[in-house]
C-alpha cells in the first residue's frame, strides 16, 4: 500500500524527510515567536512541493581574513547623456568617457566693483574674497567632482537608487576600501539571506558570499548550528539550511547558525558538549571515577573467568582419569 498520498513528506537532507504537519507546527512555533519581524517565514505549495521561505539569520565566525572584490564599476547605473544634464561641465558616458555637451549654457561674469575705501591694508582681505568668487565661478573643466557626483544621483529615479543601494552590501557597516579590503568580521555579528527551503548548504553559502561580494571560495566554508551547551554541528552539502533552523526552533540564545571555515572547526557531538564547560578539576574528578569503575569491571571479569578456569581444569583432570580407573 502506498502510503506516500496520505502522509506529505518534506525533505530535510539526503535520504531524511519530515512530514508536512509536523513541519508546520515547527514553522508555526517560529512564526509566533518572530511575530511582527521581518524573520517570519512564509509557505507555499508550487507542483505538490513544499516551500518554506524568508530570511535566515547567519553570524560571522571566522578566525582568518576575507577578501572583499573590487567595485565593478561597469554595473554602476549611469544617467543618460543629454544636452541639458552637464554635470561639472562634462558628461560622463556608458563607459566613463568624456562627452562634450552640444550646447554650454551662459555663463555671465561681471567685473567686481572697486571698494572706495581700498588701501594696502585690505589686500589681504581682498585676496580672500576674490579667491572665494573665484571658487563660486563654474569651472568647465572640473571634472567628478563631489558636486557633481551629489548632482548627478539627484537625477536618478528612485528605482534606480535602489538599484545602487543594493549592487553592494555592507559587513556590519564595513564596506569596500582599498586598503581595508581584508579583514576579519566582528566574531558573533549577523547578517542574513533571503532564500528558500529547496535551496542546499552550497547554494545559500554562494548567495551570502555574493551579497557580500567577497572573493573566496565557497568551498573554503561552511555552515555549522552551534549550541549554548558548546555542541556544534556541521550541515552537510545535502542539508536544506532553512529546515534546519525551523527545527532547531526559532530562538538564537539556544542555537546559531555560524559560517566557519571548514579547516578551523572540529563538529562536537552532544555527549562531548556536556561535558565542555565544566571546570578541570571537575572534569578530573570525573575521569577519576571512570577509572575507579573501570577497575571493579575488569576485577569482577577476572574472578569470573577464573572460576571458569577451575572449573574446565578439574572436569578434564575427571575425564583424565576416567579410562585408568576402569
């Protein structure tokens, strides 16, 4: 009998599913707990699949550099060229080449009136004011400055400027220097992804590498949920991330999502963390009482099989003797 009509079946990694109901009181518990935030989740069905998606919530745990990539200057929006938009007096083209306006507007300087009280005296003051005229002038030949790179993103349409605003991401308010392009995220700080349920371990650690636009390699991570009791889990490349974290519950004091590198972090089982935060000479006291318990079992071994042994030696002296005796 085919049982898979009445009982939806989720998968949450390779060969491991979860039931449709069981998964939704899971996301309801998270959803509740998460009421009124962005980290709600929502559910849809899309060709009898399952989907769960939203934001997941992933903290910095790593111990070495990154490398953030270099603004890629060829995905900027830029504003059409036209004869009215002159920005600092030259346009700026699709590949950042000077174009010459068709038409200048007038541009009307007049002579400052002399001062009827000027003496050597006011030379100095005069100097300062006709170097502040002279900064107040338009310079045609001025070119990017920050006026002009202020004017020109006021003449961007708002859909646009969202456009910018997403072409680059900052790490906890840390965006692309030259020279601060490598450097370590504050251990424990957050950041999340939107993504969705059917989406492996590999493919949400790309997204957020690209988010983010650092140049390493996704294989050079990994995603671990790490426990308050020290546990530490590694997600495999067939785990969904998403599920993962709705059935560990929605409460980040009781377990995170870190990215780690794979080469710094060593999985703890449940049975180790137990024992992690305990003091040393607890820990010693415990290892002192298994060995005390080890030494009863291996006594209590050795006077069982040496029963044994005195038994099988006295019943083959019997059977030695039996054929003389006759």
């Amino acid at each position: 009998m085919d049982y898979s009509s009445e009982i939806h079946l989720v998968p949450c990694g390779k060969e491991k599913y979860i039931s449709k109901n069981e998964l939704l009181l899971h996301l309801k518990t998270y959803n509740l707990y998460y009421e009124g935030q962005n980290l709600q989740l929502r559910h849809r069905e899309e060709e009898d699949e399952f989907i769960v998606e939203g934001l997941l919530n992933i903290s910095w745990g790593l111990r070495r550099p990154i490398r953030l990539q270099m603004q890629d200057d060829n995905q900027r929006i830029r504003p059409p060229p036209s004869s009215s938009s002159w920005h600092s007096g030259c346009n700026l083209g699709a590949h950042g080449s000077v174009i010459k306006p068709s038409t200048l507007p007038d541009i009307e300087v007049t002579d400052a009136e002399p001062s009827v009280d000027d003496d050597e005296t006011d030379s100095t003051v005069d100097a300062k004011n006709l170097k502040a005229e002279q900064e107040d002038v338009p310079q045609l030949m001025r070119t990017r400055s920050d006026v002009g790179v202020r004017r020109r993103g006021n003449l961007r349409t708002p859909s646009e400027q969202r456009r910018l605003k997403r072409h680059r991401f900052s790490i906890n308010g840390h965006f692309y220097n030259h020279k601060t392009s490598v450097f370590t995220p504050a251990y424990g700080s957050i950041t999340n992804v939107r993504i969705n349920s059917t989406m492996t371990t590999p493919q949400v650690l790309k997204l957020l590498l690209n988010k983010f636009k650092i140049e390493n390699s996704a294989e050079e991570f990994a995603l671990y949920i790490v426990h308050t009791s020290g546990e530490k889990q590694k997600l495999k490349a067939t785990d969904y991330p998403l599920i993962a974290r709705v059935l560990q519950g929605p409460c980040e004091q009781i377990s995170k999502v870190f990215l780690m590198e794979k080469d710094q972090v060593e999985e703890v089982t449940y049975d180790v963390a137990q024992y992690i935060k305990f003091e040393m000479p607890v820990l010693k006291s415990f290892i002192q009482k298994l060995k005390e318990e080890e030494d009863r079992e291996v006594k209590k071994l050795r006077r069982k099989y040496s029963v044994l042994r005195v038994m099988i030696e006295r019943r083959l002296e019997e059977i030695s003797e039996g054929p003389i005796t006759m």
